[in-house]
C-alpha cells in the first residue's frame, strides 16, 4: 500500500518548484505544498533503514528520497510491494515534472533505471516482470532519460528476459500463469 501511495504522490505533484519540495500539481498549488525537507519519508516494512541513514534521509530531496525508495522496493520481496514499486515507478515517468527533474538528475534515474532492467531480467515472478516491462515503456521515448547507454541497457535486459522466456521452465502450468506469461511476452516483444 506505501508503494501504491507514493505511485499517486509522483503522479500529482508538481517537481518543478525545486529540489527540497514538491507542490501539488493543481490550480491551487501555490497554496498547498509538499513535503519537501521537514519530513522524513518512512519506507514501507522491510526496507527500514538504520536509525543512522534516517538523519541523513532528512537532508535530502523528496525526488530522492522517492527514487531510492523505489528502487530499493522493486528489487526486495514480496511480490506484491516489488509490483507496486514497479507499479509506481510507471506513474512517476507519467508526471512531466518528475521526468524534467530527472533530466537533470541523471543519477537518481540511473537508480532507477537499473533497478527495472534488473528485475526486468532478474525476477521469477511474471507478474512483477509486466509491471516492471510497463514501467520501462512509461519511460519517456526522448530526450535526456532516453541515452545510448540506456537504450543499451533496457535492450540487453529485454533480451536476456525474452531468452529466459524461451527457456523450457518458462512453461506455465496453470492457465492464469499462461495468460500473464503471454501478457509479458506481449510488452517485452
């Protein structure tokens, strides 16, 4: 439910105020404003931090605190928060002002970027796989998150994904597993 939340947070606020805050993206949103460094943004359970990494998680920016938080969830189990997280990494490319942000912040999208390519290739579960896959198709198709070294890295997990599903234990045995493994086949194609 946290990764879900902070899905819908990326997807509403406005980056583009600056690095320490985040305004809500509505007509109103000079009036009502972010988080931004008061607040320490808890992670979701299991990926707590040490009591000394939350002093120093206070002097960074929400967008950072967002990017390391998702990519740390996308790649610890269970299933289902690795699926928010990937869920939530493909709202955050929906919102124009975090990707400008990112744009200008190479490092936290490389963060994330290669969380999803390793999960991308790196994951058992079909389900996390087609989100992490979608995530990756809401990453924006130009411009500065879109670099050689990117398109080098999601191609190479792509097929590494797509030689893994050729592969005899990439059989599904029940017919849901069926259904999602030709979804998947169908986004990662």
């Amino acid at each position: 439910l946290a990764f879900r939340s902070i899905g819908v947070l990326c997807h509403v606020l406005d980056f583009s105020v600056g690095d320490d805050q985040a305004a809500l993206a509505s007509n109103d949103s000079a009036e009502r404003r972010g988080t931004g460094k008061a607040a320490v943004m808890q992670p979701p359970p299991g990926l707590e931090d040490a009591a000394s990494e939350i002093v120093h998680t206070a002097t960074r920016s929400v967008a950072v605190q967002i990017c390391e938080t998702l990519a740390r969830g996308v790649q610890s189990p269970p299933a289902k928060c690795q699926w928010n997280a990937g869920r939530a990494i493909g709202q955050m490319y929906q919102n124009s002002s975090f990707v400008a942000h990112l744009g200008s912040h190479q490092a936290q999208h490389r963060v994330l970027l290669n969380s999803l390519c390793s999960m991308l290739s790196g994951t058992t579960n079909v389900k996390v796989s087609i989100q992490v896959a979608q995530a990756l198709l809401h990453m924006p198709g130009s411009g500065p998150l879109w670099t050689k070294a990117d398109i080098d890295e999601i191609i190479a997990a792509a097929c590494a994904t797509l030689d893994a599903l050729q592969q005899p234990q990439a059989v599904a045995s029940k017919p849901a597993e069926e259904k999602q493994l030709v979804a998947f086949r169908r986004t990662t194609e």
